[in-house]
C-alpha cells in the first residue's frame, strides 16, 4: 500500500479530534467549544503508518475569512491530501453540509461521515444515508465516535476512495443560470488551471476571490472577461455574485435534507 494522507475537515465540535485520537492513539484537546484546534495536526493511524491523518481547525466554509479557514483551505488546495473525510454532526446536518458542497469542489475525494449517531438516534429524526449519498454523490457513513461506531467504515471508505487512480468528480450543479456563467468562465480558464480543480477556480473567480485572483495572476483581457459575465448574472439574478453562491448551495442543501432526513413523529402524524 502506497502512503496516503487523509485530511479531517468539519465544522467546529463535529468531533474531528475526538476521531483524530481514536484514529492515531493521540491525546488532542477535545472540548465543546469552537476554535480549541487553530493550526492542524497530523499523525498516523495506529493500525497502519502508510495512512496519515490531519486535524484541522473547524471551519464554515472556505471563503476565507477567519485564520482557521485560511489554514483549512491553504492546506487544501495545495493537494497534500489524498482524499477529504467531512465529519459533520449529523444533528445539525444542514448546516454542516453547506461546507460539504464547498469540499466537493476542491477536486479532491470526498467521504462524508455522519457523526453524532448516537444523539441523532436518540431524537425524532431519521437520516437515510443511501438518500444523502445519493443526492450528494459521494460515499457517506453514518459514525459515533464515542461509541466507536461507523469508525472502521469510514476509515476504510475513505482510503479506498484516495486510492483510486482516477477519481470520479462529483460536484453540486446550480441554477442554470449560473452554470452558465460557471462555463463560460471555464472556457475561459481551460489549459490555465488543472482539469480537476477546474470547478473550483471557476466559483472563486465567480465569487471575485481575491486570493484566487492573485494566484491567478491572469491577462487583463480575460480579467476583463470574466468581470463581464459576472456582472450579467448578477444583472440576471439580481444579486451580488457571491451571495448568488450562497443562495444556490443553500437551495441544494435544504432540498437534499429534505430528501434524505424524516421526523418521526410528523411522519406518525401524517399517517394518522
Ligand atoms: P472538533 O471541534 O470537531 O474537533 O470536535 P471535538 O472532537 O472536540 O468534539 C466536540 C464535542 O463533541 C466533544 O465534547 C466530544 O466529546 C463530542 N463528541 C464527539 N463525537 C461525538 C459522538 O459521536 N457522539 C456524541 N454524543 N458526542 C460526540
Ligand atoms: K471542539
Ligand atoms: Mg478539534
């Protein structure tokens, strides 16, 4: 087996350290409060040193606007990683998966375990994992890191997926409209960036990311370009550009959950 590394990457107290630990036989500071892990940490599976885990800060989403974002998304797109595990607490799914539609398109596989199992089962919710991974398009396993639930699973859905030779590319699609514009500035950056993070250059330049356009560095003319399809869309939406993303990501999100989550007792009341 070839050395793999394995980025942990969450919101913050999704339990990423708690799974770190168990994973690595590592003593991190786990605590229901946000921001305990500011810069990342890495070590090895106990079971086998070929594969390395990375803890890193909890984040929102990768705009970036906060230093653990920045950390998180440098480390990212930098392609260290072999594969992504999103650990998202399964109790707050919604606002978990909307970082989760962000790490779909850093060209980069993607596992997301669901965690917090245990409370989730305890509540009136039901989560259809087949559903979720459907609608997402990438593997997700439900997990208790206190219980030591779902850990093998997820541990070994996600070496298999940073195995693979060629890995399959799964990103959300938005708004017609807006996948438009997301081609046309493809078009427009095709040979300038790699295939795989094509996606992800795209909806940076989208969303006017300065470090992306810096990184860039691209000719006036197809700056110039870009800022035309921009400013259509949002004429067409009639919307800032970003907040356009924002809108579209929530829309698949609320949809998705939705489609893969039932409340027990609504469902008891809907039959009665
Ligand atoms: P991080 O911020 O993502 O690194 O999350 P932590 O590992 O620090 O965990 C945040 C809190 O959630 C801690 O109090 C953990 O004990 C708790 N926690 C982690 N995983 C689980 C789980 O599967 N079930 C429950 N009930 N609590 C968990
Ligand atoms: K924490
Ligand atoms: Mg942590």
């Amino acid at each position: 087996m070839k050395k793999i590394e394995i980025a942990l990457v969450g919101n913050p107290n999704s339990g990423k350290t708690s799974l770190f630990n168990e994973l690595t036989g590592a003593n991190q500071y786990v605590g229901n409060w946000p921001g305990v892990t500011v810069e990342k940490k890495s070590g090895k599976l106990k079971k086998n040193a070929n594969v390395t885990f990375q803890d890193l800060p909890g984040i929102y989403s990768l705009s970036p606007y906060s230093p653990e974002e920045i950390i998180a998304r440098d480390y990212l797109v930098t392609d260290d990683a072999d594969a992504v595990l999103n650990v998202v607490d399964g109790t707050n799914l919604e606002r978990n998966l909307y970082l989760t539609t962000q790490l779909m398109e850093i060209g980069l596989p993607v596992v997301v375990a669901v965690n917090m199992m245990d409370i989730v089962e305890k509540s009136g919710t039901n989560i259809n994992l087949d559903k979720l991974a459907y609608g997402l398009g990438v593997p997700v396993v439900g997990m208790s890191v206190v219980k030591r639930k779902g850990i093998k699973e997820a541990v070994q859905r996600v070496t298999d997926e940073a195995e693979q030779v060629f890995p399959e590319e799964t990103f959300p699609t938005y708004d017609s409209r807006l996948e438009v514009a997301l081609n046309e500035i493809a078009q427009l950056l095709d040979g300038r960036v790699p295939a795989k993070k094509m996606r992800w250059y795209t909806l940076k330049l989208f969303e006017r990311d300065k470090r992306v356009q810096d990184e860039l560095a691209l000719s006036d003319t197809i700056c110039q370009e870009i800022e035309e399809v921009i400013a259509i869309t949002e004429k067409i939406f009639d919307d800032e550009s970003e907040s356009i993303v924002i809108n579209e990501r929530y829309d698949f999100i609320t949809k998705l959950v939705q489609l893969s989550t039932i409340d027990k007792e609504r469902f008891q009341l809907s039959l009665s």
